[in-house]
C-alpha cells in the first residue's frame, strides 16, 4: 500500500499539521481585521474637527 508523500518512514515534504493551518488563518484574519480598522479609523478622524462629537451647539 502507497500513501501520497510517504517513502518509506519519512516524509517527502513537510506538510503543515492542522493546528498550524489553522494558527495561520487566525493570523491572517488578525491582520485583516486590523487593517480594516486602522481604515475606517483614519478615514474617519479627517473628516470631524471635534473628535467625533454632536457639534457641541
């Protein structure tokens, strides 16, 4: 019986376990979200002079 990258008792490549793919998803979107938000953040910070604010009137 032959399984795919086996030869023998090693491996050809080395594949990622589960966990490690899935560390790497987290990862991504980690970064993802952050850059969304430093996004909108900074997009929104340029168009109000107050912080924010009703317009204090």
């Amino acid at each position: 019986m032959v399984f795919f990258n086996h030869f023998g008792k090693s491996k050809v490549s080395v594949d990622p376990t589960p966990l490690e793919v899935e560390m790497r998803l987290y990862e991504n979107d980690i970064q993802t979200t952050l850059i969304e938000n430093y996004s909108r953040n900074s997009g929104s910070n340029g168009n109000s002079s107050n912080g924010g604010g009703s317009g204090g009137q």
